[in-house]
C-alpha cells in the first residue's frame, strides 16, 4: 500500500504528520470518521491489539491529532474526501453520527466494512426517524409529534409544556429546549423538529448494548446520569445505577432488544427515562462510544472501547461485568473562561485514593466544552460519590 503521501495527493487529502518511515498500516487498517476525545480514548486501547487506525476531522486541533501517527483534515460530510480516506482502510467507523452516509454506503458496495452500518446511522442522524423506529418497533418511548418549523407550534399551545428537539444537528445539549408556555415560541427552532410531551421521571439511566460481527450481543449494567441543568449536559455518572435488580435486568434487555433490530455492529449507548411509576422510555440513542460509557475503562471488566474494537476485529465479545463501583465526572469548561486551557486543583484531585484523570488535550477551553473527565473508583459506591462531589468543586478548567 502506498504511503500517506501518494494517496493523499491523489484523494485532496492531507496528513498532518510527515510520513514517517513505515507503510500506512501494519495489520489491519481501522479509520474513524471523527478525531474527537471519543477517538482519542479508543486509539489509546488499540495500541492493545498493535492495530493501526487513522482518523479525519475538521479540526487542525482535534484531540486525537497529537497522538495518531495518521491524521487527516477534511470535511466529514465531503462525499469525496470520506469516501476517498474509506478506500484506504479495511474497516471504518465514527465517533460522531454527523457525517456523509452516502459515502459510507458507497464503501460497504466496494467491500470496506462499515461499523456501524449506514442504515443505522442514518436512522440516528435524525431524531425524527429515531422515534418513529421506536414506535414501530413497539419500543417504549415518550409520545411525540413531527414538525416541519415554528409556524406548526400554534397546533400544540393546549399540549404544553413540550419538548422541543432539532431532528438534525444536536448535541452536547444543543438542539434541545423546553416549551413551557406560548411565550416561548419566540426562542423556538424554526426548522424540522420533534416535540416530545415532558414526561415526570425519576430518573435518567444509560445503558451500551453490543453487538459482535457473529451476532452475539451483550449489554453493560445501567448507569445512572446527573445532569448540569444550564448545559444540559451529564455531570455526574453513578455505576452501578440506584435501580432495582429487575428494572436493571429490563433495561439491559431493551438495550440488547434494540441494537438487534437496528441489525448493526458496534456499541450502542441507549439512555433511558425511569418513570415515576417505574416503567422505563428511552429517550436517545447513539451508534459509538459515549458519554455514559467512560467509566468502563476503570470501572468494568471490558471497557466500551475494547468492546468496540473486539467488534471492528471480528473477535468476540468481552465481559461486561461491573468490577468496582465507580463516579464519572464531566470536566466542564467553567462558565465564565475562554482561552489556553488550565486545570486548577488538578494536583489535588490526583493525590485522592481512587481517583483516574482523563485530559482530552484541547487546548482551548470555553463554557460548557467537555474538556476531559474524572473516573473515583471505590467498595464503596457512596464513598466514591462524596470523592466525586469533592473533586466536582476543587478540580476547574478555566483559562
């Protein structure tokens, strides 16, 4: 196989790195759509299995540029430029759901396997499809109503409060709002878009389905998710989640349920709303490493990127047992700082018994950006939540 230089000349990519005196892969060749933190924590497992894995992303900067040997900038929605980085790899897969589909299905008709598959992506990229997946498929889920933009809301004035979640585009919080009262159609999204009915729930719980290229499917025990109610976004983690044993082995079997009928390979992380009646809905779904699956690294027997990367290998399934109870805590850009990034308290945080810091390498922080995350691991699961709650408050990303 050529070297990076020839085949980026010819394709219009380009490699950040010089080319180095080796081939473009030893073994076998996984590409990532996506160079983000997701794709960092998966590089550093794969060094594991001495497989080789090249990543493209729009961002010069992007985490996984400092530490892969292949990186290349582009468009992730370039038919021509992923198609073109796909040609190279004998496997490819994300880290992000927004990117070009066509060109992933182009690849699968030449042979390059693509996990997750297309077809399910496409059904994650907009959450209107996801819905209607879930309905049809008679999967629990919150009622809900398509609209094409803000004009449609005058509809649903007697229905508030609503929901209101861009089918296309969202993430990190972004894209999602809540509808309480007329007056708030003003700062609607005017565009395609779900509304959902506010459902009372008890909790917020996460649960990664896999599935192996043979079939096979397992799911991890539930995990527990606290959110920031600004941002929108997970503060804190709990594993195992504060659920009865039954409701854990039910959502386990919805996840498993799910990722089968979707028929893709890869992980799945599929959040779910506990009721208050204690029935579950789920709420979102997303075809790759997630937020609410970081604390496998230290926390479970198989951590979600191993998972991941026995499912792009073809080799089987790891175990997914919950070893030692475990916190995750988002690191946040604090609210107020924007700038060269700097970890204030963090020699603190490190010098705490069970205490695993992740750094993201983003070099420049802003409110709200997921900057990196803390893993406490303990016996005790409430002793590493008041750990998690004390580095929560001394361990701040400002500039």
């Amino acid at each position: 196989m050529k070297s990076p230089t020839g085949q980026t000349k010819n394709s219009q990519l380009f490699s950040i790195f010089d080319p180095m005196e080796k081939p473009f892969y030893k073994g076998l060749k996984i590409g990532v759509l996506g160079g983000g933190q997701l794709g960092r924590m998966l590089l550093q497992k794969s060094y594991s299995y001495n497989v080789e894995m090249a990543f493209i992303d729009p961002d010069t900067h992007a985490p996984c540029r400092e530490i892969s040997n292949w990186f290349y900038r582009g468009d992730l929605n370039n038919f021509k430029l992923v198609h073109d980085f796909g040609k190279k790899c004998d496997v490819v897969t994300i880290e992000i759901e927004n990117v070009c589909v066509e060109a992933l299905e182009q690849l699968e008709k030449e042979g390059i396997k693509v996990f997750p598959q297309p077809h399910a992506i496409k059904v994650v990229q907009d959450k209107g499809l996801q819905k209607l997946f879930y309905k049809n498929n008679g999967f629990p889920t919150s009622d809900f109503y398509l609209i094409e933009g803000k004009q449609d809301l005058e509809l649903f004035k007697n229905q508030l409060p609503l929901v209101q979640k861009l089918r296309k585009g969202g993430y990190d919080g972004k894209g999602v709002q809540v509808l309480r009262s007329a007056a708030d159609f003003e700062k609607a999204f005017d565009g395609p878009c779900i509304l959902e009915h506010l459902v009372p729930i008890h909790q917020e719980i996460s649960v990664i389905a896999c599935r192996g290229q043979n079939g096979d499917v397992k799911a991890y025990p539930p995990v527990e998710m606290e959110f920031n109610a600004e941002a929108n976004l997970v503060e804190f983690l709990f594993s195992p989640a504060k659920i009865s044993k039954t409701l854990e082995m039910q959502a386990m079997e919805l996840a498993k349920k799910i990722i089968v009928q979707l028929d893709m390979v890869g992980i799945l992380a599929v959040e779910m709303f506990v009721t208050k009646e204690g029935g579950l809905l789920v709420n979102e779904i997303a075809p790759r490493p997630h937020n609410s699956g970081h604390q496998t690294i230290e926390g479970n027997e198989t951590s979600q990127y191993d998972q991941l990367l026995r499912c792009l290998m073809g080799m089987p399934l790891g175990n997914t047992d919950i070893t030692i109870p475990s916190v995750m805590v988002n690191l946040l850009g604090e609210k107020d700082y924007v700038g060269a990034v700097k970890y204030q308290g963090i020699e603190q945080a490190m010098a705490t018994d069970g205490v695993n810091v992740h750094i993201y390498g983003k070099t420049e922080t802003k409110p709200f950006r997921k900057m990196g995350h803390v893993t406490v691991v303990d016996k005790s699961l409430e002793k590493a939540i008041v750990k998690a709650k004390i580095i929560k408050d001394t361990l701040k990303v400002i500039a």
